[in-house]
C-alpha cells in the first residue's frame, strides 16, 4: 500500500440507523426503504454489475462525457485541485478527470461501503503514487469533515452516477447546499445528471433482461434477513421499476406475491397480496430543471455537457458566493 494513501476516516452507518430506518419504513402505511441500504458488499458487486449492462445507458454515456471533454473540464478546473468525491464506488470515473487534470493535489472519496471504498482507493494509489488519498467511511448526506487541504489552489467536488436523482428534488437542494459548505468559499462542483427521456428507454434500464437489477433489489431483503434477524422469503417479492411521469422520477418497488407476515428482530410486518415496498427514486431533469435547482443550492451554472443523443449530462458549478 503506497503511503500517500491516508488512514481511513470511518464513519459508518451503525446497525442501529439501519434498524431504525428499516422498522421505519415498513411500520409506515406505504411501505418504503431508503435505497442508501442497497449498498453492502453484495450490493456494490450487483451495481457494479449494472453498470455494465446494456440496457443501463447511464454510466457508459457519461464516461463517454467525461472522456471526450475530461481536457475541457481540466482547463476550467486549473492546477493542483482537490477533489472531493460523494459516493466513490469503484472510482472508475475520477480515474478519468484525474489523468486529465495538472498536478492534482488530493483525492478524498466518501462512500457508504467499507470494503468497496478501502479496495477502491487502495488501486488508485497504485495507479497515481503521487496523488494523497484520504479515503472517508461515511453516509455523505450526514455531517462529516474534510481533511486539511495541503497544497491545494481548489477543492472540487464529485458527484458521478446521476446519485443526485436519488434524492427527492428538496434533497437534492439540501445536499448541494450542505456540500458547497463543506467544500468551502470559492469551491466547484461536478455534478452528473440523468435526462429525461421516453419510458420506453427508462423501463428497461431498471429492468433489464439478465435479472441483475431484480437481483439488486431483492438483496436488500436478504441483507434485513442477515444483520436484523429477518424472515423475509425473497421468492416471495417481485421486482418491478414503473415510471412516474407526474413526478418525473422511474421507481423501483419489491411486491407482495401473496398475504404474508413478516418478522424482524421481534416485530411483526403484513403485507397485502399485491402491496409494494418502495425501494427507490431515480429522478430524471431536463438541462434548464437541473440548473435551476442548483441556483436555488447557492451554485452557479458554468458549463453542461452532454452525449450526441442527450442522454445524460454532466454539470460544472460553481459556488456564487
Ligand atoms: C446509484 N443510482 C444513481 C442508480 C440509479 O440509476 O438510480 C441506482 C440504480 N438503481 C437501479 N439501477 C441502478
């Protein structure tokens, strides 16, 4: 292990949030779980799997994005910045601004999953030896602290993926506005965004043929079966993604195949025949909703990329100050 990389900040989310939010959720009338839960080890493996389908546009289109313009990104960006990634995953695409960028003084990802995040960093430390990484262990939509920015002219932040869209539309302003904060006065931001676009391509990229996707959201069930004592049959639950048009937003829900009971830790849970868990949102913008959101989260638009078939886009902002 090269030694520019840091210790790691462990933040973690305990068993005790997951619970919580677990009991939470499917105590409520209209049954849901936040989908951050999605990403344990076997979670991260299966989305990595995602983004590699065919039917899954998102991660292929904007690494094209960021390929093509990764030396016009670079240039507005300047010399020795610091970026700060929200969600880091495999850190697939900051390999791409990085090689583009002069002199980047310092990588610090942020994500959810441990193992994901510590294998992460450690590959790109060998890929960039003169590059400090100080990897973060954290729920990036809850308080945490940057490391002291040595040497650096600028702090950029990153948030790849469309994981944006995640977020309802007032979440999505609290957390640009939270990271532009943290990120500090004079600060950017890259912002990748998914399009909107006809159901007919939106459908299957959250149903695709190969069941990975199924497979993904039935493995929340599995992990509530494995750290809080639940007795959830996964055969029991269909995988459905429907887009809502009045909301803007493709869903992702398991469904009930039959009336059923549930326990977990000690509690007990019903389901109708038919009744849904709602497990996700993933909104989509048009270009013009997207940059107003980011002016209501104190940003400025400066720049907006995006594929020949305005699939996706990739946002550069800037604090307004
Ligand atoms: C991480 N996030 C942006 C993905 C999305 O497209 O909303 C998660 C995902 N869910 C199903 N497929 C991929």
């Amino acid at each position: 292990m090269s030694n520019t990389l840091q210790k790691l900040q462990d933040l973690e989310p305990s068993a005790e949030e997951f619970r919580a939010a677990v009991l939470g959720g499917l105590g409520a009338p209209a049954k849901t779980l936040p989908c951050k839960f999605f990403y344990d080890a076997e979670g991260s493996r299966l989305f990595d799997k995602i983004c590699e389908l065919p039917e899954y546009y998102p991660t292929r289109t904007e690494c094209h994005i960021l390929e093509s313009y990764a030396g016009e990104i670079a240039k507005h960006i300047g010399r020795r910045a610091r970026l700060v990634e929200f969600g880091s995953g495999a850190g697939i695409k900051i390999r791409l601004l990085l090689s583009a960028l002069e002199r980047p003084a310092a990588y610090v990802p942020v994500d959810i999953s441990r193992l994901h995040l510590l294998a992460a960093a450690s590959s790109l430390a060998r890929d960039f030896p003169r590059l400090s990484i100080a990897p973060i262990c954290a729920d990036y939509t809850t308080p945490f602290a940057l490391p002291p920015a040595d040497g650096a002219r600028t702090t950029v932040g990153f948030f790849p993926g469309s994981t944006i869209g995640n977020f309802t539309t007032d979440e999505a302003k609290t957390f640009l506005t939270t990271a532009r904060a943290l990120l500090g006065a004079g600060s950017a931001m890259i912002v990748g965004v998914d399009l909107r676009k006809d159901a007919s391509i939106l459908v299957p990229a959250y149903d695709d043929a190969a069941g990975v996707t199924q497979a993904f959201n039935l493995n929340l069930l599995r992990r509530i079966n494995r750290e809080l004592g639940g007795t959830f049959k996964l055969d029991q639950f269909v995988h459905t993604a429907r887009w809502n048009d009045a909301a803007g937003r493709m869903e992702m829900h398991l469904v009930s195949r039959c009336a059923q009971t549930v326990e977990i830790g000690g509690e007990s849970f019903t389901f109708a025949d038919g009744e849904a868990i709602h497990t996700e949102n993933s909104h989509k913008y048009t270009i013009a909703q997207f940059q107003d959101l980011a002016r209501s989260a104190g940003y400025a638009p400066k720049a907006v990329w995006t594929d020949e078939a305005s699939l996706f886009s990739v946002h550069l902002l800037t604090d307004a100050g």
